[in-house]
C-alpha cells in the first residue's frame, strides 16, 4: 500500500500541487468487482482546498489515471454502516449516494479517522458522521494503530496548521521591531536565536528562585488536607442524618400514595354510580306513560312515544365492563324488559282495535260511494294512524315479533276493506258502461260482485257471435250502402273512454296514498334495489313475508322495498283481476274500446314508472297492459280474419267494400285517440298489418268479382284508401299511399282502355294495316299505292263513321260505365274525363297517319276534336 501511495503521489497528485494524505482500496458494493483507490487530498497552496478523489487503474496498461473528485465541502454523510462490528462497507453522500466496499476495515477506519480530521480543521459546514466508532472521532488520536495506519500523515497535516489571529498579530508586531526583517533574514533569525536564549536563561533562575515557595506550598497542601477530612467527618454525621430523614419521607410519601390512590378509587366509583343513574334510571312519569299512557288521545300518544324512546335509550346503553355483573343492574335490565313486554303488547293490542275500528267506519260510509264513480277517501284513517308511527318504529327495533304480527293484521283487516270497496266501485263501472241494469245483464253481470259470468267457452262463444255479428253487419252493409263499420257511435265511444279513465284516475292515487302510508307508518324505504329475477309469495301461516326463488325456493325477504310490494300486493290483490274484468266486458261492447284502453293504460303506466318502475302499481298496471295489449291485436286480427271473410252479392255492384270502409273507420278513430300518445309503435305496426290486409282482400274480392269488372273494384276501393290516407297524413303509411295512388291510377287508365275499346274499330283496323306496312319497309307516302289502303278505300271507312254515329256510340258508353260505377265514390265523371282524352288521343293518331301517308289527298274525318267535346259535354249534361 506504502508503495501505491507513493506512485500516486508522484504520478497524480504533485504534478497538481496536491498532497495525499490518506487512502483506501475499494470497489462499488453489489456489482462485479471492480478495485479503485479513494484518496483524500490537499492543495500545497492557498487557501487549502480538500478533496476526494476516485483514482483507476487504466485498462490499457499499469499506469493510474484520476477518474473524478469531489470537494470535501459538497459531503454531506459518512455512513459506516456498523459502530460496534468490523465491516468493510461504508456509504458516502455527496449530490448522490456512493457505496463503497473497502478491502480491509483498517484501511477504512483509517480513511473515515482521516475524513474527520480534515473536516474539523478546514470545514466550517460539520460532516454527519453516521454508525462510526467514537474512537475514530477523536481529536487527539494516540500514537498506537491509528498513527502506524496513517504513517506520516499525521504531520503532514500538522504541517500546514494555520495560525490564528493572535499569533500572526505577534509575529507583524515583532517584524516591526527589526528594520532587517524583510531585507536579511538570517540576521533576523540570529536576532531572534540570541533573544531566546536570553529568555530561556530568565526561565532557569526564575525556577530555581521559586523552589522556596514551593515548599511553602507543599506544607499549605498538608494543612489543607487535614482540613478535608475534618470535614468528610462532619458529611459522615450529615448523611446519618439525612438518611433517617429520608426514610420518615418514604413512609410519609407512600402513606400519600394509599391515600390518593383511596381518593382516586372513589371519583371513579362515583363516575361509574354516576354514569349508571344518569343512563340506567327511567323517570316515573316514563314508567306510568308506558304502563298507563291513554294511546286513544294526542297526548297520551306524545308521552308514550317519549317514554317508548326514553325505555330504548335506557336499554340500549353501552355499559361498560364489569356492569353487567352487578346485581342492581341485572334487576333494572329485568325491570326495563318488563316494561317494553308490556308496553308492546298494549300497544299491539290497541293498533289492532283501531284496525277493526277502520273496517267498520268505512264499510258504513260504502252506501254513499256506490252511485257514484269514486272510491273512498282513506286520508282520515291514514292520518290518524301516522300518530302512531314513532310508536311503530319503536316496536320494530324492540319487538319484530310483534311488529309482523300488527303488519300481517294490517293486511288482513285492510285486504277485505279494500276488495269490497273496489268490487263495489266496479260494479259501478260496469253498469255506467252498460248503461243500465238490464243491458248489464245482456253483458253477463249480475249480483254485487260485479264478476263475468260465464266460463270460458262462453266468453269464446260470445266472441264468436260477435265476430258473426260483425260480419252479418258487412253483408247488411253491403246490401245497404252503409259504411259504418259499428252501430255504436262517437258518443257511446267516448263515454266508455272517460269511464275507463275515471276508473283508473280514482286507483292510481288510491294506491300511492296506501303505499306512501306503508312506507312511513311501519318505517319501510322505498328506493332500494330490486333483484328482478325474484319472485313474490306470502307464507300466510308463520305470518312472515318470504320471497320464492324462481327454483321454487323461500328465501327471507332481505330487501324493505320488497316487504312494501308484498304488502301490496296482499292489500290490493283484487285490482288486477277486477281490471282485467273490466277490460274485457269493454272488449265485449266494442272491440274498437281496446284503442281507448291501450292509450290509457299505456299512459298510466308510463306515469306509474317515472314515480317507481318496481312499485306495486306499476308492475300491476303493467300486466293489465299486457292485457290490452293482447285484446287490441286480436280486434286487429279480427278485422283481418272479417276482410277474408267477406262475400260480396252476385246481382248488385261491389262498389266499396265494408273493410275498406271499415279501415277508414279505424284510421279515424284511430289517429283521434293516438294523438300524443306514448304507445303510437303498436298502432303503426297495426296499420301496417290492416293495410296489408286490405290490399289483398281488394285484389282477392275484384277477382271474384262478376257483376263488377275487376278494374272497376280496383280503381274505386283503392282511389278510397288513398282519398283517406291523404286525408289523416298517416306518416307510417306514406309507402302504401303512394301504392294505393299508383294502383287506383293504373286500373283507372286500364277500365279506360277496355271499356272505350275501339270505337272506329273499321278504321282503327284500316290504319293498323298501313302501319303493318310501313312496319315491313314501305315508305309512308307510297302506302297509298297499295292497292288494299289506296285514297278510295280509305275514303270508304271513313264514311261509315259519320258524327251521328260518334255520338251514338258514345253515349251507349257513357251508360255502361254508369252502370258499373258506385255512386259513393262519384269517379263518374273522372272516368268520363279519361275516356273522353283517351278518344281524343286516337283522333289525333289516325289525322296524323292520314297526313303522313296519303299527303295532299285532301281527306279528313266527318267529325272533329270539337265535335268529340261537344258530344261527351251534351252526353254528360243529359245524364
């Protein structure tokens, strides 16, 4: 090591101005060893600058080379990771920490020793020094294996002390006394040698004189000596004393002790008695409301909801450890057991009576409501109840057993109260549908119950008859003229509307009253979540709500929104059946009431599932609408079925069609009740079917057809279906009303062309042989030299079709085609119109044939485009 330290200092450092005073061999900790020299250093010159300086072996040759220095000043932290054991691992903190493994403690200690000396002697900013050895930090180190580490270091350091203030204030003042001092040296040294001498001569006499005094001072020792043990003597005798005195302190100071440590027992004895007063003890007055309290009255009600509260307080207090041991305790936990025992079945017992009571006064007040469309108004009742409903929530927390007992009662009582009102108010419904007794009686009502009767064959039958009657209606209509597709008008319609909509206006409020009344009285939520896929039933015989799995499985109801349907659903069970009884004695009057059903129901629900899609009405409305849902396509499809059924008469013209009138009906109908609607997706998809449905019965009926030319039924009914769609704008069938445009167009043009045949047929075959053979290559001007189509043959034909005879023709036709058409649709004269052009338009073909191939012959018709007008004009007048 002597030797690198050498080799450095000659090939590194003085070339630099440095010297070396200390160094350690290390490598970097956790990766492949890699040796280097950490050396700590100082400039020769100042101000002194101190470094560290990491030195390598150069890996082209055996020369060293400096690879970077840290000024001493930028170390903040010496950690040697281990004060006690030997380890070669240390850390130094500069802007980073670098880990170093030293490759013997020695070197390291030595290295750390050195470090710490220059940062005494040189640094003002102190370097933390971290788990380093307490020996390493003195200032003075020994001459021992610190000194044999660092060599010559030590005086190297010693070297270049600084001299403080003082002394190089003495030193400018003693160069001031010596004129030669800058100027001759060595005579200053001289100078300064022969005044030490004669200093050192004054040191040895001053010794020597003093020798006297010393022995005067030694015997003042002695005497002091002796004094000093006088007085240890009399400190002896002190602490004897003081030690006595100590232990009456300690027997005074432990009796304090026992006595604060009795004072402290009893303050936390008396916060315990205090604690089980305050919080255990139940005033009198709360004792005799709960025993006693008259729960009929207000007041009554308000202390005892107090005193219910007070009690709960009471036993639900968090005592503390150790209480429930205590005798006093145990006896006012009995106590205060006792009391809720008794208290809740009072309490238990009087809602149960007013329950009762409720039944009876409502039943008295059901007279009065069954004239009338409404139900009754169970505000009063709920109100008075509300009272009670702290009570309730009290109950529940303290006694569930009673609480379901109350609300299966609740449900009890309340079901058989409500299933008569509903069933009364019904029956009021169905009898202001029917209009009076007897008619309600032809619908299959009777008694107060306001069921159907019948079963269900009876019910298909009466459908059946109805669908029979519908159809015998079509023929008497076809017979008759009539377009009407019911014999029950407008106003029949909307007064079952309104019915329908009073009866499901006095429901909807009716249960949302009930069920806002549930949720507060027996302290249920109303917005949680809902498993979907569960499904309702009510253990009747334990008396506790359950809820049945789609597997068949009860499982406990864990969810209070789901105990608020149930209850429902117990209470109201007959809305659903009494609505679907309803709906279809409406559907029995007219199956056209199942669009009033649908828009309404559909905006009830729509309503419904804003406030709560899961609530009971809801979901009950819901499957009503189901209902009607089902009742409207089958009046749909019924009117398909009636289209397909259809049979027009032999002997009479078709004209239009019963289900053609019968959609105009509809539509209608239709469009007045959707208007603004919610569900208008079932409509449209109704129209698309009917339409259908119409387009091939039209088509089905013209082929049939055999007093009415085909075209004729085609042209009226579908010039009908388009004159109504144009008229109720039916967006969804604007596709079909461009069909039925192009149908009635088409048919139109076709019964023209027929009908109107050929009325010059002579002629009309003359010129389809001269274009036969212009056809086969003769040039138009040289037809005329045919022989068969020459000037005089022409002239022939066109003799025999004098203006008379145009207009006889004409005329004849005129009475075939009034004779075909229907006077409902009035195309007579459309149909007029056309074959009056179509004519016009042969006219003008064979005038231009005659202009092209007989040019200059002079040959014209007998009659003109004017005389054509004037005969279909006179014609028409006539008829």
């Amino acid at each position: 090591m002597t030797a690198i330290k050498h080799a450095l200092q000659r090939d590194i450092f003085t070339p630099n101005d440095e010297r070396l005073l200390s160094i350690v061999n290390v490598c970097k900790a956790g990766k492949k060893k890699k040796n280097c020299f950490l050396c700590a250093t100082v400039t020769t010159e100042r101000p002194v600058q101190v470094k560290v300086v990491k030195v390598k072996k150069s890996d082209k040759g055996d020369f060293y080379k400096r690879q970077i220095a840290w000024a001493l000043r930028d170390l903040a932290v010496v950690d040697a990771k281990d004060a006690i054991k030997e380890n070669p691992d240390f850390d130094l903190h500069f802007e980073k920490i670098y880990k170093w493994v030293a490759s013997s403690t020695a070197e390291k200690n030595a290295f750390i020793s050195c470090i710490w000396k220059l940062n005494q002697r040189y640094l003002r900013k102190k370097i933390d020094f971290v788990n380093v050895s307490s020996q390493l930090l003195e200032e003075s180190v020994p001459s021992g294996e610190n000194q044999s580490v660092t060599g010559g270091d030590e005086e190297a350091v010693d070297e270049y002390q600084e001299l403080n203030a003082r002394e190089e204030q003495d030193i400018e003042i003693m160069m001031e006394g010596c004129e030669c001092a800058i100027s001759n040296a060595e005579a200053f040294a001289e100078k300064l040698s022969r005044e030490l001498q004669v200093l050192d001569g004054a040191n040895i006499q001053s010794i020597m004189a003093s020798e006297k005094q010393v022995n005067i001072l030694m015997q003042l020792l002695d005497e002091a000596l002796k004094e000093v043990d006088q007085i240890e003597l009399k400190l002896s005798s002190y602490e004897e004393m003081l030690q006595s005195v100590k232990e009456q302190m300690d027997q005074i100071s432990e009796s304090n002790h026992l006595i604060h440590l009795s004072n402290t027992n009893n303050v936390k004895l008396l916060s315990e008695i205090e604690f089980l007063v305050n919080h255990m003890d139940l005033a009198k007055g709360h004792i005799k409301a709960l025993q006693e309290g008259d729960l009929a009255s207000s007041r009554g009600i308000e202390a005892c909801t107090n005193a219910a509260d007070a009690l709960l307080q009471c036993m639900n207090v968090a005592l503390r450890p150790g209480h429930d041991m205590l005798l006093a305790v145990k006896q006012q936990q009995q106590r205060f057991s006792d009391l809720r025992e008794h208290f809740a079945r009072r309490l238990a017992s009087h809602l149960n009576n007013v329950f009762v009571q409720q039944g009876h006064d409502q039943s008295s007040t059901l007279a009065q409501h069954s004239v009338e469309l409404t139900l009754p108004n169970h505000h009063p009742f709920h109100r008075d109840l509300l009272r009670y409903a702290k009570l309730m929530e009290w109950l529940k927390s303290t006694d569930h057993g009673k609480y379901e007992g109350l609300t299966k009662n609740y449900m009890d009582y309340l079901s058989r109260l409500y299933e008569r009102e509903i069933k009364d108010f019904f029956e009021v419904a169905k009898i202001k549908m029917t209009g009076t007794t007897k008619e309600s009686k032809k619908f299959g009502l009777h008694g107060s119950s306001g069921k159907l009767t019948g079963s269900t064959s009876s019910l298909n039958k009466l459908s059946v008859q109805s669908s029979g009657n519908r159809r015998s209606q079509s023929s008497s209509l076809l017979d008759m003229g009539n377009m009407s597709a019911s014999d029950l008008d407008v106003a029949d319609r909307t007064k079952f509307d309104k019915i329908f909509e009073q009866v499901l206006s006095e429901l909807e409020p009716l249960c949302l009253a009930e069920q806002d009344f549930i949720s507060k009285f027996f302290k249920l939520q109303q917005h949680q979540n809902m498993s979907a896929s569960m499904t309702e039933a009510e253990d009747v015989d334990g008396g506790s709500l359950t809820r049945q799995h789609s597997s068949g499985t009860l499982l406990p109801i864990s969810s209070e929104k789901d105990m608020i349907r149930q209850m429902m659903i117990k209470i109201f069970r007959c809305i659903e059946p009494e609505l679907n009884n309803l709906i279809a004695l409406g559907d029995k009057i007219d199956s056209f009431n199942s669009l009033y059903m649908l828009v309404k129901m559909s905006h009830h629900v729509w309503t419904a599932q804003n406030v709560d899609p899961a609530s009971f009405l809801s979901t009950t409305l819901g499957n009503v609408l189901v209902t009607v849902k089902r009742n409207f396509d089958k009046c749909i499809s019924n009117q398909i079925r009636q289209m397909e059924e259809v049979k027009i008469s032999k002997k009479s013209k078709v004209g239009i069609l019963p289900f053609v009138a019968e959609f105009e009906e509809f539509a209608g109908l239709a469009e007045s009740i959707f208007k603004n609607a919610e569900r208008r997706g079932d409509l449209d998809k109704a129209y698309t079917k009917l339409i259908r449905g119409v387009f091939v019965n039209v088509e089905k009926v013209a082929n049939e057809s055999q007093k009415t030319p085909r075209d004729v039924v085609m042209m009226e009914n579908f010039h009908h279906i388009f004159a109504t769609l144009s008229r109720l704008k039916i967006s969804c069938l604007e596709a079909e009303k461009k069909e039925a445009k192009q149908k009635y167009t088409d048919h139109l043009q076709s019964y023209v062309i027929s009908s109107l045949g050929q009325p010059l047929e002579k002629l009309n075959h003359f010129f389809e042989g001269v274009e036969a053979r212009v056809a086969q290559g003769v040039r138009e001007e040289e037809v005329s030299y045919q022989l068969a189509f020459n000037k005089q043959e022409l002239r022939k034909v066109i003799k025999e079709y004098p203006g008379k005879e145009v207009k006889k023709g004409l005329d004849n036709l005129y009475k075939k085609v009034d004779k075909h058409l229907c006077e409902e649709e009035n195309l007579l004269q459309v149909v007029w119109h056309s074959m009056q052009d179509e004519f016009i338009r042969q006219y003008k073909h064979f005038e231009g044939l005659i202009a092209r191939c007989y040019p200059g012959s002079g040959v014209t018709m007998e009659f003109t485009i004017q005389d054509i007008l004037d005969y279909c004009s006179s014609i028409a007048q006539s008829h």
